[in-house]
C-alpha cells in the first residue's frame, strides 16, 4: 500500500524523468519552485503512513537543504505518482547516493531514488511529523539491519 497525493495546484502524474543521468523532472523542480515561496498543501490518499498521516489528510510540504533518516518525505516515483514515505537512511550506487524510503505500514523498501525526485519533508500533518531522536535512531537501526541483512544473503 502506498500513500500517494494530490496537490490543489493540480496533478502531478506520468512518467518522471529517468534521474539516473541526472536530468531534471521539470514537474518535480516547479512544484518545489512553489514550496519555496511558501509550504505545498497536498492531500494524501492511502493507509501506509498511518498513524503519522492518515488517509484523505491534509499535509504541508517544504523543501529542506538537507533530509535524514526518519523524516517523511514527499517525492516523485518512477511510475511518475506523488508519494509520501519515510526516509530510512541512504545508498550508493553507481557513484550516486540514493535515498531509500519505506511506508511507515509496509515492511517493502522503495527503489532507491535521487534527491532531485523530492519536494520536500512533511512539516505539517494532522499527527506529529516532529521526529524524536530515538525515532530517527530507530531508522537508522533499522537502515543498518537491512544492509547487514542483504550482505549475508549473498
């Protein structure tokens, strides 16, 4: 289950640009144009992030110049949707470094993605998006897990 949103400034669907040449979605560099100037509202549809942001909620969204294990982000897929997801530490690949995300509510990790795909970090939800050291701990623990674990699977 994925959480996805709608923005009152209209729809942002349909393929996003491939990242992995470093080009620029010009759908995701507008609507973070306009979070700048002031924070997105955006509607989210879905259950993953419950109970931090729960279906049908309101949210704002604002970029930041930096984002950390265990902030919840707003970003752009590659099938091109709007999801919000929680930020669970990074990867390189290719020479890049990705961020790796998972909805609070599914145990399934994300692709791996570049920072030009984000819009920004949710400030602003019905529930708490203020994260606690020992939540953003938790992430990265749980970041740390997951790599050993694929390392020992190989």
């Amino acid at each position: 289950m994925t959480s996805t949103v709608e923005s009152g400034r209209g729809e942002a669907r349909g393929p996003a640009a491939d990242d992995a040449q470093g080009a620029l979605d010009p759908t995701i560099e507008g609507l973070r144009a306009l979070a700048l100037e002031e924070p997105l509202r955006l509607n989210v549809s879905g259950q993953c992030m419950e109970p931090a942001i729960p279906d049908r909620a309101e949210i704002l969204v604002s970029p930041r110049a930096r984002y950390w294990p265990g902030d919840i982000v707003a970003f752009r897929s590659a099938m091109g949707e709007l999801r919000v997801h929680r930020l669970i530490g990074f990867q390189w690949r290719g020479g890049r470094l990705l961020l790796q995300t998972r909805a609070d509510a599914s145990g399934t990790l994300d692709e791996p993605f570049s920072s030009q795909r984000v819009i920004g970090r949710v400030i602003a939800a019905p529930a708490e998006v203020r994260v606690a050291l020992h939540e953003r701990l938790a992430s990265i623990a749980r970041f740390v897990r997951l790599c050993l674990g694929g390392a020992f699977n190989r």
